[in-house]
C-alpha cells in the first residue's frame, strides 16, 4: 500500500479515489465495457464502436487502481468488465482480436494486441489467477505466426496497409513482456524483451543525434523526408523509462549509453518553459532538435514524470524525483483545471485547448504515472 500522506501519495489518492472512480461510472458502454471518450461537457459518446485499445488500457488502469488499494470491488469489477469485451466480443474467429466492435473494425492492429498481453499480465498480477496468462500466450502466438516480418519485428496489421512501420507498437510490446516476466517469474519473457532491445538498438535509435526514429519503411530505414525526421520526446521518455526497467531485470548493459542520449535529447529539445511559466513537453521535434509542433499535449507530460522517477530509481538522482512530483502536480492544475475527471488533451502554444473530445485512452498514461510515483525512486 502507498503512504498517501506522502508528498507524492497525494497523486495515487486522486487517481483512486477522484478520477478512476469517476470514469469507471460515467464511462461505461450500455453493451458493456466502456466508451470511447467522452464529449467536452462530460456525456459519454456511446454512439462509438467500442475499441480494442480502449478495453485493454482501461483493465489496466482500474487494475492499477486495485492495486493501489481502492476501496471495495469497483476497480476489479471495470478491469474485468473491459476484460471481458476483449475476449468475448472482440475475439476473431481466425485468430487474434478485432480492432473495434464497428462494421469496419476487424483489422487486427498489432499496435493494439500489444495492449491485450498488457492488460492481460496485469489482470493476472491483481487477481492471481493464471487464465488470463493462456490469453497473454494467445496473443503473443497469434503475432509470431501471423504478424511477423521478414525485414524484422512485426507488421503493422494482419490486413494490408499503406501506412509506415512504426517504433510505437515494438515499444508497447516490451511493455507488456517486461509486466509478463515480473508477474509469472518465466525466463522466455525477458529473452523475448531483449528481442526487441535488439530492434531498438540496430533500427529505432538514431546513433547520429541520439534520438528515436518514428517512422520507417518495410526494411526498417528512416522514411524519406518530414516523416522520417519526425522525433516525438514523449516517446523518448517513454523508452527511457522502459530501458532502465529491462536493464534491472536483465542487467544488459547495452542499453545504458542509449538511455542517456536520449533523456539528453528529450531534456534539451523536447522540455521548455512556456508563456505561462510552466514546464511542459512539446509534442516533436526534428532529429536535430528543432521544434516541429509546440503543442502540450496530456500523454507525453506523463511520460516525463515515468522517466524522471526511473531516472532517480536508477542513477540515485533525488532531483529527478522532485521534478517527477511537480511536473505531475503542475500537470494536474494545467490539464485538468478544477475537474476531477475532464482534461485538456491538447494545448496550443497559447495554452487554450485544441479538442473537443477527451479521449479515454489517455487514462492509462495517467494511471501509470500515478502508480510509478507511488513505487517510487
């Protein structure tokens, strides 16, 4: 259990017992789970299709939320009820998990099935009971038969698409086998994460600038022009966090001079103090650090607050720890104002806000750095 009336108990009480809970009330779907977003005035948009991604962020998040002791059984129950359209609805019959529940949702997204191995490590670390771990192996069984590709990594989707590889989905599923082998204890686990290491190392980490390369053709190079050059600091952050994670449980220290070249890169280029005296994170940059949208918007803040908490754990960095508290203080009182469960997503370079829809996947960004501020340095 964390202190909570610690400085930064003060985050996993409002995730616990203000927002989550809140969420988990309004945000659900009359056929069951929960809904896409909400509208900016707070109504549910359950006109939607109901997302793979969305169901698997949210059983991990109100699974965080039981782990953090909430009160009663509401936060099992959510995980479960998203849980449950995941593998009752949106199972496809010739392997894998549809994409939504909409007439045109069965693609099957590895981005997303990333996210299923997740939430399915994290259902079995709250309830203790292996069955989820048979969906974890499903999923990881169904990329490595149908979603591998021969220049390396996976597919971006079983279906054709013309759209870019893509960094992202390799990073989400080191995520989950990271959660996969410190929830069942199994070897395989971590032997596959340093699969991926090795993706990061060889294709998605620009050696030349010490950045992260987004977009990629099918061999795995850097896409021609502005897509290529595209550098989002959320996501360095985000492999920051996951690097250190994977080099304490492996102690690979390959990773390491990786690491600092890119919170270097992230702190130098991709944090700066706005008009209205806050720090924030930018949403890209180029690879050379030349800003490519100024916008803040709700996730990479998050990621920041995950990386510099992994900093301090890491390297004993007590000032990293300090910033992580402030900057997710400071995120509260920007993005989510006097509202216990509405938030900007996106802020312009004069601070106003530039959606309408808050998005519900988003709860998983703030759920994580919630419960990593409560873990600790």
């Amino acid at each position: 259990m964390p202190d909570f009336a610690s400085p930064r108990g003060h985050a996993g009480r409002w995730l616990i017992e203000e927002l989550l809970p809140g969420w988990a009330r309004v945000a659900r779907h009359p056929g069951g789970g929960f809904v896409s977003g909400l509208s900016a005035s707070g109504e549910p948009l359950a006109g939607q299709p109901r997302t793979l991604l969305v169901q698997a962020r949210l059983a991990y998040s109100f699974a965080v939320a039981h782990r953090l002791g909430a009160r009663g059984n509401w936060a099992l129950t959510a995980a479960k009820a998203a849980f449950a359209v995941i593998v009752d609805e949106l199972r496809s019959a010739d392997g894998g998990f549809r994409q939504s529940t909409g007439p045109e949702g069965g693609t099957r997204d590895f981005y997303d099935h990333a996210f299923v191995a997740f939430a399915s490590a994290w259902m079995e670390h709250v309830t203790g009971d292996a069955g989820y771990r048979s969906v974890l192996r499903e999923t990881i069984a169904f990329l490595d038969d149908r979603m591998v590709h021969p220049a390396g990594g996976y597919r971006e989707s079983l279906e054709p698409s013309t759209a870019p590889r893509r960094q992202n989905p390799h990073m989400h599923l080191l995520e989950a086998l990271l959660a996969a082998h410190r929830v069942t204890g199994e070897a395989e686990w971590l032997m596959r994460a340093r699969g991926v290491v090795d993706l990061f190392l060889a294709h998605f980490f620009d050696a030349r600038t010490g950045s992260l390369i987004e977009f990629m053709t099918e061999d795995l190079a850097p896409c021609p022009g502005e897509r290529g050059d595209w550098r989002e600091p959320g996501h360095h952050f985000e492999w920051v966090w996951l690097l250190l994670e994977y080099q304490a449980l492996s102690a690979d220290t390959r990773v390491l001079a990786p690491v600092e070249r890119l919170y270097a890169s992230a702190m130098q280029h991709g944090v700066r103090v706005f008009a209205d005296s806050r720090t924030g994170v930018i949403e890209a940059m180029n690879a050379t650090g030349d800003p490519l949208s100024l916008d803040r918007l709700l996730w990479p803040q998050t990621e920041y607050v995950k990386a510099e908490i992994a900093w301090a754990r890491h390297f004993g960095d007590s000032d990293a720890a300090k910033r992580a508290e402030r900057h997710f203080m400071d995120m509260r009182e920007l993005f989510f104002g006097n509202g216990a469960l509405l938030w900007a997503n996106r802020l312009g370079l004069d601070g106003s806000s530039r959606e309408d829809i808050v998005p519900t996947r988003v709860l998983y960004h703030v759920a994580f750095a919630a419960a990593e501020l409560e873990r600790g340095a």
